[in-house]
C-alpha cells in the first residue's frame, strides 16, 4: 500500500512539530551538566516514557513483532512467570536508585570513583564497543522497516543519477535524529522522546481498537491453530518443539533484567533524575506505562500469522506475499510480514499516524544512542586521559563532535552489515561484549567488599567468553548455542570471578572496605536538593529493608501507586500459578486458552486508556516543571564528569547540602585548573 498525500502530511506536521520542540528547549543548556543530565531536573513521567521509546525503537518494534509471529501468546505467560521479579526491581528502585545518589553523570564516573581510573578508561572501551556494535545495525533495519511500509522503490533518479532509497533514506534519518541531539543535547532528547512517546501510546491504541473491531477473535484462533502440534501459538504447555522462544528464553531474560537494569555503556536516563526517589518512582510507574504497548506487540503479529495461514484470508496474505517479492533475504523478508500487514489494514490516516510511530520510535532510539554513546567516549574514554577540565563550552563542542563521529560510524556500518538470525539474539549477544558490567555495577552500589581486582576479572571474563561464543557462531552453523544462551554464560561467569576475587582479597588479602557513605552521599555526606537530611548521627540502617519500605518522602498518590503496583504483581503472579496449575494437572483445550487471551487483551486495552491520559497529564506537567528549573538554575562548571580521589570534582567544589544548583564555585579564568590544586581552591572555599 502506498502512502497517500494525507498520510505525508500527518508525518510532516509530527515532526515539524518536534523540530519546534527541539529548537525551542535549546537556550536551557547552558552547561556540561545540562547536556549531559538535563542537570539533574527530570521528573518520574519525563523518564518513564522518555526511556520507554528510546528503549523500544524500530528494532523493538521489530524484534517483538518477529518473536510475537514466531511463537504467538505463549511468551506472554512465561512472561507472567517471571513478572514479579520486574516489580521488584521496580518498587526497590534497585541500582536506579542508588546510582542517582552518586550524582554521577555517566557510568565511567562511577565505576572511577568505586574502582579506579584506568578500569573507567578500559570499561568506557569496551561498553563503546559492544554498544556501537549493538546499536549500529539499528538504523539500517529500522530503515528497511520504514521503507517497506512505505511501498517506496528500492532506487530513484535524481538529476540524472540512480540513488538508493535505502541509503538515502537512512541519511535523512540519521540526520534527524543527529539534529535534535545537537540542539539541546539531553534536554532536547528527553523532552522530544517523551512526546514521541505519548504519540506512540496514543496512536497504538487506536491501531489496537481498529485490529480488534476488523478482524474476528475466531478466524485468528484458527489461523493460530495451524501452528505444529508441538510449537502451539496458544497453549504454552504445548510448546516443546519451540527451540529459541521458549520458557528457557524468558527464565534467562528475566535474570538478565535483574542483572542489566543499567548497563556499562549508559546510565540512559537515570542520572537526570531529580532526586533519587524521582529516580525511583520512574521505574515504579514502568509497568503502567506499557499497557496499550504490550497489546499491540500481542496483537498486530499473532493477527499478521493468522493472516497467512488462515484460508479465509487468502486475497490479504496474496498482497502481502507480492509486497515481500522483491525483498532478496528471507529472513527480512519474515521479519516485513507484519509492517507490510498492518499497511494493507489500516485506512488513509492511520497509514499516516503509523509511519510516524515507526519513525519517532527510529529517532527516538536513536538520537538517544547517538548522544549516550558520542558521550561515552567524551566522558569516560578521552576526559579521564586529561590533566586539566575543559572549558564548558569547549567540552559541549567537543562532545558534539564525538555524537557526529557516532553517527558517521553507525550509518557505514549498517549501510554494510545485515543482521543475520532473529534480532533479539543478535542483541543478546553483542551486549554480553560487556557482560561483566552487571557484576561490576551492582557489586559497586551494594557491596562493600567488592574490588578492582575483581571487577577487572568480571569484565575480561565477560568479554573473553562473548567474543569467544560469537566467532564460533559465524564459523561452526552447527553450534548449539544460540546469543540468549551464550549471555547467561557470561553473566554467570563474571558474578563467579567477582565475588571469588573480592572475597580472597578481602578475607585473605586484608583490603580495607570501601566508604560507601560518602559515594552515596548519606549521612553527614548528604545533599540537601537531592531530598536527602543530612544526619551526622544517623545510626546503622538496614538497607535491604530500605529498598522496599515506602519511607517519608512518598507522597499519599505515591503509596497509591506503590501499592497498586504491588497489587498488580500479585495478579501477574495468581495468573501464572493458575494457569500452570491446570495446564500440568489436566488437558486444557486450546479454545480455554484463547478465551483467556481475549479477556488479557480487554482488560490491557481498557487500561492502556486510562495509562495513556495518566501520563500525559503527569509528564507535561514534568516537562514545565524541568524548564522552569533548568531557566532558574546556575551552571555549576565543576560538575563536568571528572573524578578526584575517588571523588566528584563537583563534590569537592560545590558545598553537599546547598538547597539549589550554586554559582559556579570557579570562575571563568580557573575553568582549567588541574586536579592537583583543587584542594587549595576548596579551602578557599
């Protein structure tokens, strides 16, 4: 299907708009800080739905539309399985919270002051790596998605030249993408992902609605019911032919939620957080923010399957087969069924409004990776290496500079590089480069007996056996092990040379403990704007009782909303025993099962409602908020991501419990002090 005028307008009125938001938000940054972390002024709504589509993206569409269509609704319920582990990562605000207490802006800055500067340098190589691998194939799937929904030519002529649609296409992506990020660095980023965000949400309800009302529940089942015997797309106890997206699959997922809730090659959005507990509330509401998401991935793909399986659907798949035709790979070729689906369905509008989902969810994504990953190498790679801190306005031109090397980068390598296999263990795989980043990161925030020495071997195991595992994937086809299973190995393998090497050191060796407090900065380290008291006698705290209770800086709706999440766990939980309960015990029909995805697809459609106009009340209330901040705030040019002494630089400068951003505690002339004397300029006071 071809996109018609209306549908091009509706796209061009999206982005001109995000284009206005883009320039607009510019004249808030005003400092490094700014540009790296929003200064620190973002609420719970801006980061839930800002991480939430920079997270998804085109390759998140992709990737669960291909698992979706592969093996139909029973991941879902392996997915209730482990959805309690979700919530408790979740409510606990676990490594989120914490690492906001650092007041670090990246994860190198905190992995210096926990471990050392030469372990920063190092782990800032590698996460780059493994990310730049990772994320540099995105642009060209999402550009190939886009193209096919599209129905656009793969060439055309212009000025007498024939041009690839697909290089051309991803340039003005890319170029997109690379723009918003130049603008207004995070503050730009955060404050157009979250309104692609809520454009998506509302969008994919009205997508949902419109699947639901056109095709009927029974003709679906059916086409469902073709699936082998042993791989059903409906009963999840009749799956054992099912050999990657099966409940092994999800059971490793979930660990692997647990153990990368941050990973080495960003903090993603967590170090803007207001306060630790903003922080933590952001991962509360995450759970509540995918709701008409989560139906859609369901939806759209088992739909797309019935579609070219069930007989009364013969003329619609008929299209899409002659829509593939001219896609050469076969396995691109079945990761475009449901794009090319959902064109064929949707009337003149929503063709539109759909293109502009599937490219905000591409700029998103990657304006967000373009500036994580350009600051990586600023931040954690080339800054440790200097004597003397930038200029501010020197350290944003070259942090510029970096984002553009990144997208030069990524636009060759996926110009160059197809992704071979499903898309999630391509991704599973690339990210165990850096597998040895859980083990280092929440050893770091939670252990005090953890070492450099054991962080050093957690991350050359991890990567050892990554690359290990993934050349003897592209020389043995025979190799039993697939991407999500090699990750597992790593993760394993690091947390077991982590705690082995910190243990001898600390039990045999006698290293000293590190002094978790003032990285923290609890107690007599407290900082006031951040929400902390400072207490100078504040007794010993449990803090693993901490990380549950609901202590006094939440609010009466922040109870609410804490205990309905756990409410809801609890159901996930109900549902999942149940459902295995009868599925082990007795033979439950297939029809049983569809009846109870029907029931599961309501009741996510009726609340991704309510969700959807909960948080766009709440976040455009936190975007004002952020704005009114940032404009009131004074850059602080020592909060620049430079480490002292197992210190931040602007810890040493900038007085702890200070209500509000300060004056810079330097003047313009001592911008490039080195470290050596910025004990005597803090007597200075």
């Amino acid at each position: 299907m071809q996109m018609l005028p209306l549908d091009w307008a509706i796209v061009a009125v999206f982005f001109i708009f995000l284009t206005w938001l883009a320039v607009h938000t510019r004249k808030y940054v005003r400092g490094v800080a700014d540009f790296l972390a929003c200064n620190r002024c973002a609420d719970r709504y801006l980061l839930c739905i800002s991480s939430g589509i920079a997270g998804l993206g085109v390759m998140g569409l992709m990737a669960y539309f291909e698992q979706n269509y592969s093996a139909g609704l029973p991941p879902t319920f392996w997915g209730f399985m482990i959805s309690p582990l979700y919530f408790v990562v979740g409510l606990s605000g676990f490594v989120i919270y914490r690492y906001r207490q650092t007041r670090v802006l990246t994860i190198g800055q905190f992995l210096e002051i926990r471990y050392s500067r030469a372990f920063r340098i190092f782990t800032g190589i590698l996460g780059y790596l493994a990310g730049l691998l990772c994320f540099g194939v995105t642009p060209g799937l999402g550009t190939r998605f886009i193209i096919t929904y599209c129905g656009l030519p793969p060439t055309f002529v212009w000025c007498g030249m024939t041009l690839s649609t697909f290089a051309c296409a991803m340039l003005v992506l890319m170029a997109v993408a690379l723009f918003f990020t130049f603008v207004g660095g995070q503050v730009s980023v955060i404050i157009t992902d979250f309104t692609q965000g809520m454009f998506c949400n509302v969008i994919f309800l009205v997508i949902l609605i419109v699947f639901l009302v056109s095709f009927d529940w029974g003709k679906v089942v059916q086409g469902l019911k073709m699936a082998p015997p042993n791989a059903s797309l409906i009963n999840p106890f009749r799956t054992s032919g099912v050999t990657d997206f099966n409940v092994y699959f999800y059971l490793v997922a979930g660990f692997g939620f647990f153990y990368n809730v941050i990973g080495v090659s960003g903090g993603g959005y967590s170090g803007a957080a207001r306060t630790p507990h903003e922080a933590r509330m952001g991962s509360v509401l995450v759970v509540w923010r995918a709701m008409a998401l989560n139906a859609v991935m369901v939806v759209l793909p088992i739909t797309a399957y019935a579609v070219m399986h069930e007989p009364s659907f013969a003329s619609l798949a008929a299209r899409v087969n002659q829509a593939l035709s001219g896609v050469p790979d076969p396995q691109t070729s079945k990761q475009l069924i449901v794009p090319v689906m959902i064109s064929m369905v949707l009337p003149v509008g929503l063709v539109g409004a759909f293109c502009a989902v599937i490219l905000a969810a591409f700029v998103a994504m990657t304006n967000f990776s373009l500036h994580a990953y350009g600051s990586v190498f600023i931040q954690d790679i080339l800054l440790p290496f200097r004597r003397r801190p930038y200029a501010p306005a020197h350290h944003m031109h070259i942090l510029r500079w970096s984002i553009l090397g990144v997208s030069i980068f990524v636009y060759l390598w996926s110009l160059l590089i197809p992704v071979k296999g499903f898309i999630l263990m391509f991704m599973a795989l690339m990210g165990a480069l850096a597998g040895g980043g859980g083990a280092v990161i929440i050893g770091g925030l939670y252990w005090r007996r953890g070492t450099e020495a054991a962080a050093w071997g957690a991350m050359l195991t991890g990567a050892l056996l990554a690359s290990s595992g993934w050349l003897l994937q592209q020389t043995r086809p025979d190799f039993p092990l697939n991407g999500q299973t090699m990750s597992f190995i790593c993760w394993i393998a690091a947390i077991a040379v982590y705690v082995s090497i910190s243990l001898v050191e600390s039990f045999f060796l006698g290293r000293p403990q590190f002094e978790m407090d003032r990285m923290l900065h609890r107690g007599i380290y407290s900082v006031r704007r951040d929400g902390e008291e400072r207490e100078v006698n504040q007794p010993p705290l449990n803090r693993w009782r901490q990380m549950i209770d609901m202590g006094r800086e939440f609010s009466f709706w922040d109870k609410v909303v804490y205990l309905g999440t756990i409410l809801w766990a609890a159901g996930y939980l109900v549902c999942f025993l149940v459902g295995s309960f009868f599925g082990l015990t007795r033979s439950t029909s297939d029809d049983s099962w569809a009846s109870f995805w029907y029931v599961f697809i309501m009741v996510y459609t009726v609340l991704g409602v309510v969700t959807t106009i909960w948080f766009l009340v709440g976040g455009g209330r936190d975007i004002f908020n952020m704005l009114r901040r940032l404009n009131a705030a004074t850059p602080d040019s020592a909060d620049d991501g430079s480490v002292v002494g197992h210190q931040n630089r602007a810890d040493i400068l900038t007085p702890a419990d200070s209500p509000l951003p300060e004056p810079n505690r330097l003047a313009d002339g001592d911008a490039d002090v080195t470290t050596a004397e910025i004990p005597s300029l803090a007597k200075k006071g």
